[in-house]
C-alpha cells in the first residue's frame, strides 16, 4: 500500500531483537567452552557431582514439566464449566504475578523442619519441640525444588490453556461428545485435548526448558551437593579462579544439549500419547467412572498447589513483622515493624532500581509489541509459524547457555554493571510474555471501529491513538503488569549483565537466602511480590475509573 | 462538496472468481441499490469504494467520486461515509465526543466545534445528549448518532451496509426516512446494500447486482 514507513519493519526488528542477544550469547558462550583444547569440558568430565548433577536437572524439569501439565489439563477437563473455574481466573492473576523466588522462599518457610506444616503438627502430632534435623529443603532428590516448579508452572500453563480454549471450540465438542456418551473426561480427552495441546506445545516446551535450568529456585529449594547443572555452573562463574569460567561454558553447553535431548525425548512421548489416543477414540471409551476421580484429583492438587503458594507468601509476610516466633509456636508472641524499619533505606533504594528497570524494559518491550502489532493489521500481515518460534526462543534456549555469553560482550563494550544493560537484558524475556498478552486482545478487537473511524476522514495514526489504543487500555496495561512481573522475578541476567553490582529485590532475596535472618528474607521477598501485584492492581483499577461512565466498555462477564 | 460517484469497470475477482462488476453511475443525491444474497459479494463492492478491500482480492477499474479519482487513495482521505449494519459508535466516548471525532480539522476552536455537534444533536431530536454514554441510548437514538456522526465529516458520497437490518419494524421505516431525507437534502451519491426489497423499493434508485445485473423487485 501507499503508507509504511518504519512501521512495517516493526516485526523484523522486533524478532532480530530477540534472535541477536540469543545467537550471539550462545556463541560467546560456544567459544570459551572449546578453546585451549576444550580445556572446560575436560574439567567438567572429571567433576565427580557431574551426572548427579544432569540426572537432577533431567528429573526435576521432566517431573515438574509433566505434573504440572497433568495438574493443568485435570482442572481444565474437570471443573471447565463450573462455578469454581470462574473463581480460578480470578485467583489466577496474582498467583501468576508472583516472582519464582519469592514463591521459592515462600515455599520454603512452609515446608522446612521449623517451617509452619512442622510448627502446626509440633509438638502434639509429631512430639517434636525442636526443629527435627530432617533435609526436607534442599532435599538430594530435587522434590522440594519440583513442587516449587510446579507451584509456579501451573497458573503459567493454566493462563496459557485459557487463551488457547476458545479456539477449541470446547463448548460443542464436549457437547457433542457428551450427547455420544461419554464421560467428562473421556470426552475431553478425545474431543478438546489434541486441539487444545497443538496450541499448549510451546508453552509446555518453555516450561520443560525453564525447569531444567532454574538458577534461583534451585539455589533456594534445590539440592547442594552437587546442585543442578544450571546451579553450579552460575557456582563455577562466580569462581574467582579464572579456569572454573571455561569449566562453566563447558557446562552450560552440556545443559544446553541435555534441554535439547530432553526436548527431543518430550515430542516422542508426544506422538506415543496421540497414538493412544486415537486408540481411545476408536475404542469408544466413556469412563464415566473416572470423572469423579479426577475432579477429586484435581482439586485435591490444584489446590495444593494454590494453598502451597499462598501460606508460603503468607508465612513471609508474617516472618518480615515477627517478633520472638519460637518453635513450635504457630505464630510469633508478637509482631513488630521492627525488620521493616530497618531495612526502609536499603529496601527503598533496591526497590527502586527493581522499579526502574523493570518500567523501562517494560516500556521499551509495550512499545515494541504495539508497533508489531498494529503492523500486522494495517498491513495485514499475517505471521508465519516461525515468528512464533522465534517469540519463544529466549524461554526456550536455557538461560544459563547464552546469558554468560553476554555477559562477556557486556563486559567487552563497557556496558556491564549499568541498569540499563540489565534494563536491555531483561527485554529479551519482558517482550515475548507482553506479546503473548496482549496479541489475542489486539487481534480480537473489532475491526470495523477502525473503518468507522478511517470512513470518518481519521487518519491511521488518529484511529489508533483515539480509538484503538484508548479501547485497548485494559489489556494493555495487564500486559504491561505482564511484563512488570517478569522483569521483577529476572534472577539471572540482572545477576550477570549487572556484573553483581545493579541489586534488585531479586537478587538481594536470592543472597540472602542462605544465610538465616527469616524476617529480612521475609521483607525482601514480600516486597518482590507487591510490586508485581500492585502493577495489576493498577492494570484493573485504572480501567475501571476512566470507563466508569461507559457501560460498553464494562467487562464482560 | 456533493458530486456523482462513478465506478468505472470496477471489476473484483476472488483468485479466479469474479465477485463484483460494476460499471454504475451514481448521481449527487441519488440511492444506488445493490441486492443479494449474502456472500454474494456486496460487502465487497462497499470496501473497495470504501479503500478497505482486504488483499486476497484483486481490484481493477477506476472510482471516481466528485471528479477526483480515488482509486487509490487510502480510505480516510476518500469522503466516503459509511454506515453499519449496527450503529458502531464508539464505546469509550461520549455521544457528543462522537460526534466532535468527525469533524474536520479545519474547523478550529473549542466553541465553534461544540455548536456544529449541538447542531447535528438538535437535528436528530437529542438536543442536550451531548455528555450520555452511547450505551445508554435507545436503538433508534444510536442509530442517528450514528448517521449525524457520518453527516459531520462532510462525505462526498454515503455508502449503507445493510444499516437499518438490525431494527425493529417500527422504528425501520422511521430511521429509513430520516436517512434517506438526508442523502437527498446533502445531495449525496448514495450507495445502500441490503437484502430487504422494502430497503430497495423506498431507497427509489435502480437496483443491481454485485455484478452488475439488474433486479427486479
């Protein structure tokens, strides 16, 4: 057409800005790993904790990434259609908001031998009046770190399922199957699950990556000794010794090969899955047996997974205002703003470097996102397959493989230990969950409006900036809470590009947590998740009030 | 600001489909009627005058409206009004901010801007609208919103998407008549589609085809 400009390349540029810091991370990476006669991967070699360490992040990823779909897809298939679903989309949100190491050491209050489950059975069920000397956190099996991931990967796959539901048409397909005979779940195992699982395979894909290679939640809840891969090779980068870098590319190289042999391992089992259902279908099977099971089921995990979530940030709001909390003591003889107090200067100043980057990064990524999208409709664009892949390359490509590697760039240009460089760092995973966000609103909008408004002599940029941008306001800034979560949970690449000197909440909770003050962790961890949740407390407050008087744009319900 | 809009072999094939040919004359002041069954390309006759044709199909032939050839103008600078099947007002502004949205740009300052919309409400008997919530209006309220709205941005022709389908009988023949009134008092080349020969029989221009044959109603 006749306009373009700089617009139309907005998707381009977009996607170029997240394959470069990826690309070019895995081979600052790549490098060091096999220089000097791949010197690193010797070193690894003769590292005894090696296998452990892979048999760890295999287990651990696999177990969380394959309960936590079960658990998803249980609460889909059972409670779709209830009065309890409606009552999970609003739980949903905050549950989603909060940042995977505050939920670490949320969960790690409560499942610890002096933690609240011990504290409630002691001493009457237990007979305990110490904390027992039981490894329950950090346990050398990784169970503490799996129910961790899954405390966080559910509300992700369970968001995900929602967005990808009414393309499924489940409302008639179950319908339809229900009226053949079937049982609920059989009929959405046969009807709505291999159209709604074509659209959860990359999100599942991402959450398989993420919870082989979590650094924070397996420094708070994973096992020592050795810990995960991923773990020890941010352990050997922190290694004042300059050989422990090429043992860590050497290792962070490895982890990448074992995401991807796991990856690899996942699609198998996904064409065995398929197979057998398609036996089920031509089976006929109706289970309606099994429906009242797998609702038991699904409420019984879904809600420990919400209750898990929501005692652990419960119990660290109540760590950060104790006072003397004695074991077995249920909660503190008295409480105090004592920690709060002190902590105030260091609290405040952290609080707002967090803040400023992740307000720029989410910025620069709600800017970004918009440009593409409203590309993709003046222009009618319509996205190839590939650009999604590309949208998820930086939740897919382990963390830990390609972020050292740009930490050296970093480095090398000067740039590393400035918030911005972090604020740079953190758009590479703040963009892809804004544009996952906000593109289903965007799309859906109607489009006549625009018509209405170009019919009207508005020119495009006025039909976007009147119109399109003012009836978005909603998802848009829920997309920009989206986005402020994400860059406020970032443990990694703050810790890296920021060369250790730009301290966010995140990463100072992460240090602190190995060593004992509870109440300090508590109000670090605790203010970690406020900033999130405020951001979506705005995201659906600021709506409401400037549409108070429009009743078209009340939410539907 | 009136003139004929001329739709000259205005010709549109969907791959190797013709969907709409039209070699049609529209005088100012005039109603072209064009009837037929839904997917029968009416719609698609309405976005390429209207600049909005989608890119799957492929546009040949010339519009020419008020003697400026507008064939490939992007829509907003063509003065071709459109109004919907339903009203579309917007649903963040007030009615009057609805209104001010279609006023030229060249009309400058607060005051004058304000009167041209009380104006057009006074027109409409909504004298006083100016501050509701569209979404508290009646159907036949919203309706002539809608078409001030249209009026306001001085088109040079009107195009009609099935606009008067959605309501009810009563209050069809009512909001016809003001619409076609206007077409006529502003001596506008007007395009109506509709698949309802009442539409058609009081519009009283000749009716066609998408593609061009005349219809007997």
């Amino acid at each position: 057409m006749i306009w373009g400009g700089p617009l139309r390349w907005a998707p381009r540029f977009t996607l170029a800005l997240l394959v470069v810091p990826v690309a070019a991370g895995l081979l600052g990476t790549l490098i060091p790993a096999f220089s000097n006669d791949a010197k690193g991967f010797r070193a690894l070699v003769e590292w005894p904790g090696l296998w452990p360490a892979v048999r760890l992040s295999l287990g651990t990823g696999l177990g969380a990434t394959a309960l936590s779909l079960a658990i998803t897809l249980l609460l889909v298939a059972s409670l779709w259609g209830t009065r309890l679903f409606a009552l999970i989309l609003h739980l949903l949100a905050p549950l989603l908001s909060v940042p995977h190491a505050a939920a670490a050491l949320g969960l790690a209050f409560l499942i610890a031998p002096s933690g609240w489950i011990a504290r409630l059975l002691s001493p009457w069920a237990t007979g305990w009046t110490q904390p027992p000397d039981l490894l329950i956190l950090n346990d050398p099996y990784g169970l503490s770190l799996t129910l961790g991931l899954i405390a966080k990967e559910v509300p992700f796959l369970f968001l995900m399922a929602l967005a990808a539901l009414p393309q499924t048409d489940i409302a008639r397909r179950m319908q339809v199957a229900h009226s053949l005979g079937a049982g609920k779940i059989a009929a959405f195992a046969v009807a709505v699950l291999p159209g709604l699982y074509r659209q959860l395979r990359l999100p599942v894909y991402a959450v398989l990556a993420y919870s082989m290679t979590a650094v924070e939640m397996a420094m708070i809840l994973g096992p020592t000794r050795p810990a995960t891969l991923s773990a020890q090779v941010v352990i050997w980068m922190a290694d004042p010794m300059l050989t422990a870098q090429a043992t860590a590319a050497a290792g962070a190289v490895l982890q990448l090969c074992v995401v991807i042999a796991a990856l690899l391992l996942w699609t198998l089992v996904e064409r065995v899955a398929r197979r057998a259902l398609v036996r089920l279908a031509e089976a006929g099977v109706r289970a309606h047996a099994l429906d009242a099971f797998a609702r038991g089921a699904a409420l019984l995990t879904g809600g420990l997974t919400a209750g898990a979530l929501i005692l652990g940030l419960a119990g660290l709001a109540v760590w950060s205002l104790a006072g003397l909390w004695q074991f077995p003591d249920v909660l503190p003889q008295s409480l105090s703003l004592r920690t709060w107090m002190r902590a105030a200067p260091d609290l405040v100043s952290t609080g707002a470097v967090t803040v400023m980057i992740a307000a720029t990064a989410t910025a620069l990524s709600l800017a970004l996102v918009i440009a593409c999208l409203e590309a993709e409709q003046r222009f009618a664009l319509s996205p190839r397959g590939a650009a999604l892949w590309v949208l998820y390359l930086p939740l897919l490509v382990p963390q830990v493989a390609f972020l050292p590697g740009l930490q050296g760039a970093a480095l090398r240009s000067g740039v590393e230990g400035h918030w911005l460089a972090v604020a740079a760092a953190h758009l590479v995973f703040v963009l892809p969950y804004v544009f996952l966000s906000l593109a289903p609103a965007y799309r859906a909008w109607d489009g006549r409006i625009a018509t209405a408004g170009l019919a009207l002599g508005a020119s495009p940029a006025r039909v976007f900036w009147r119109l399109r941008l003012p009836m978005l306001l909603r998802p848009v800034l829920t997309a920009a809470a989206v986005g402020v979560a994400v860059s406020v949970g970032q443990y990694l690449p703050t810790l890296l590009i920021g060369g250790g000197r730009v301290e966010t909440l995140t990463t100072e909770a992460v240090a602190l947590s190995s060593g004992g003050n509870r109440r300090l962790i508590g109000a670090y961890a605790l203010l970690q998740m406020l900033l999130p949740a405020l951001g979506f407390a705005l995201a659906l407050l600021l709506p409401a009030l400037a549409f108070r008087n429009r009743r078209g744009m009340a939410v539907a319900t | 600001m009136s003139g004929a809009l001329i739709l000259q072999d205005l010709r549109i094939d969907q791959g190797t489909t013709p969907v709409v040919a039209l070699n049609q004359s529209v005088a100012p002041g005039e109603v072209l009627t064009i009837m037929g069954p839904s997917g029968s390309g009416k719609s698609t006759a309405l976005s390429a005058i209207l600049g909005t044709l989608a890119p799957a199909f492929r546009q040949q032939g010339r519009i020419i409206l008020a003697g400026r050839d507008i064939t490939a103008l992007p829509p907003h600078q063509r003065r071709v009004g459109l109004l919907f099947q339903d009203d579309v007002l917007f649903p963040h502004l007030s009615v009057g901010a609805n209104l001010a949205f279609a006023l030229p740009p060249t009309i400058k300052g607060r005051a004058a801007r304000r009167a041209l919309v009380d104006a057009a409400l006074d027109q409409a008997e909504l004298s006083g609208f100016a501050s509701r919530d569209p979404a508290t209006l009646s159907g036949g309220q919203r309706a002539r919103v809608a078409l001030m709205r249209t009026l306001l941005a001085q088109p040079c022709a009107l195009l009609l998407d099935e606009p008067f389908s959605r309501l009810d009988a009563s209050l069809r023949s009512q909001i016809r008549s003001f619409v076609l009134s206007r077409i006529r008092q502003k001596g506008l080349a007007a395009i109506l589609v509709t698949h309802d020969a009442e539409d058609a029989h009081a519009a009283g221009g000749p009716v066609i085809s998408p593609l061009g044959q005349p219809v007997t109603l």
